[in-house]
C-alpha cells in the first residue's frame, strides 16, 4: 500500500475546504444569557452595555488602569462592575468658579463632535454648546471642546473657569 497524506482532523482522512475552515475557525460556544438581553423590546444601546458588562469588557476604571491608561480616579463606583451604575455625587465647582465638563468623540465614520456643559457652584445648569467637527483626530476633538468652553466662558462674561475633561492628554 502506497503512502498517502491524511486528514487527522476527519473522520475520513480527506482534506476539504469546509474541514479546514472549521478547524481554523471552531464554532464559539453557546452563551445562554445571550438570548435574556437581545431582545426587541429592549433598546439595543442597553443591550450593548449589558453584554460589555457580562464579558468584562466595560471601560472601569479598573479595566483602563490594567490597559495602561492614565487615569485620574475621581468616582469610585466607576472602579468595578457591581457598582458601576451607582451614581457618584457631582463636585459643584466653589465660589467664583463655573464648572465645564468637556468631551469630544467620533465614530466609526470618523464623524466627530466635542461639547461642553456648565453649572455654577450649586451645580445648577448654567449653558451647554455642542459643535461637530469632521474628520480629525481624538486629541483634536478633546482639545477643541476645551478651547470652545474658554470662548463661551468668556461670551458669557465668567471669569474663573474650572475645567473637567475625561482626557489627561488634552489636559
């Protein structure tokens, strides 16, 4: 009998394109909670968070820090999972200082916007701006948002400014 070249991953020793395949790529096993979260009735934005929250993938604190990010840990409930939807106080901003809490994002498109939101030292809502951008890059986005609070700041005749922004790089 002459040699020949087998499959051990057949039941038949042949090689076919489908074996292959399935021997790269093995099916993912079932996850059961799945079928609890995906469901019509159930906004998908809420479906997201829960199944990011079930895989250990929701961006904590404790998860950022382990990736390498630079943080600045300012509410604790943001540290781990269990208490990540607790709601942390706001620090209202002391006499004479407004208070802006800046972002600036883009999504998958690279279509991108920054914002801003201020209050007054009894955190009572004072304005709020919103600007899309185009397509430039995050820090560009963070810093903008930063730049246009000093110009509304400024509009708006306030003269002491505290500045909060979720980016250290733009800070």
């Amino acid at each position: 009998m002459p040699d020949q070249l087998v499959w051990t991953h057949s039941s038949d020793g042949l090689l076919t394109a489908k074996g292959a395949y399935n021997f790269l790529h093995p099916p993912k096993p079932s996850l059961c909670w799945a079928r609890l979260i995906w469901w019509s009735f159930i906004p998908p934005s809420v479906s997201f968070i829960l199944w990011r929250l079930i895989l250990g993938k929701m961006a904590t604190d404790h998860n950022l820090l382990t990736r390498g990010c630079v943080l600045v840990l300012a509410c604790p409930a943001l540290w781990s999972y269990p208490a990540v939807f607790l709601i942390c106080k706001i620090r209202a901003p002391t006499l004479p200082y407004v208070k802006v809490n800046t972002d600036g994002s883009r999504n998958f498109a690279f279509n991108a916007a920054s914002g801003g939101l201020f209050r007054d030292s009894r955190a009572s809502f004072l304005g709020a701006f919103a600007c899309n951008l185009g397509q430039q890059s995050v820090l560009f986005y963070e810093l903008s948002a930063i730049i246009l609070a000093i110009e509304f700041t400024r509009e708006n005749g306030w003269d002491y400014i505290w500045i909060e922004s979720d980016s250290s790089s733009a800070l």
